[in-house]
C-alpha cells in the first residue's frame, strides 16, 4: 500500500510539474511532424492528443481521467483500481493551479518509449506505447527515491 501511495504522489508530482508551462496550441507544430515517416507522425499526434488531455485533465482537476492514461495492467499493478488512483490523484489534483496548455517542444523516441519535452516549465513526460496505443510511464520508486551520498 505504501508503494502504491508513494508512486501515485510521485506521479501527481509529474503531473503537476508536466502540466505547469502555459501556451496555446501551435498550427505550426502541425507542419513540424515527422512526414517522411508515416507512423512517427502518426505517434506524435498520439502522444500531441495525450498532452492535450493532460491539459484538460489539470484544469478540470479530474482524477479518473488521469487515472485512464496508465496502461490498465501497469495502473493496477502500482496503483490498484481507478478508485484507489482516483483517491489518491484528486487532493493533489485539488491543489493544483494549472491553468494552461502543455506546448510540445521535442519528442525523442526510443523504440515503443518517448520522452516529451514540454515548453517553458512544462517539464518532460514518458509515454510507453503497448497494443498500439500510448500510455502515462509511472516513475519507478528506485529512481524517486534520493540516493544517500557518503
């Protein structure tokens, strides 16, 4: 339960950091895509549509619909049920002052991951693409958790 809790905060924290840069959408970003490769442009409109719901999401401060962009079987195996992430996101969600737009600045893919550069204080997000569809990459509680120096 612990662990559960710990990565949900980890993730709200993502969310709130993710979700801070402010800005319009861009009808230049659109011409930007990668045209030569078909299915990289495909991705990035994905992972453009996840950042505009992640917007919406930050505003609205609704928890069930961040909860829905985890990959069913990862939410469940760190975060349990849409309720028990719902519990956990909506306080944190509450608190939040988000009031813009998640401008993408970069993507850089590796295979099925991609790391999302946000403009200004926007920050980065991860995304996992599983069965053809991308998702929300949960921070892993080794990598949250600060390294002791001796």
């Amino acid at each position: 339960m612990i662990r559960r809790r710990l990565t949900a905060v980890v993730c709200a924290a993502a969310l709130a950091i993710g979700a801070a840069g402010c800005g319009g959408s861009d009808d230049d970003e659109a011409a930007k895509t990668s045209t030569s490769n078909p299915a990289r442009a495909a991705d990035e409109k994905a992972l453009a549509k996840i950042s505009e719901q992640l917007s919406v999401i930050a505003r609205e401060k609704d928890a069930t619909a961040y909860c829905k962009l985890f990959h069913p079987a990862e939410r469940k195996a760190t975060m349990g049920s849409i309720e028990q992430c719902r519990e956990v996101f909506q306080p944190l969600l509450e608190r939040s002052t988000v009031t813009g737009d998640l401008v993408i600045e970069g993507i850089e893919f590796d295979g099925d991951e991609a790391l999302v550069t946000y403009e200004g204080d926007g920050g980065t997000g991860r995304y996992e693409k599983i069965d053809g569809d991308w998702y929300i990459v949960a921070p892993s509680i080794e990598n949250a958790t600060p390294k002791v120096s001796q």
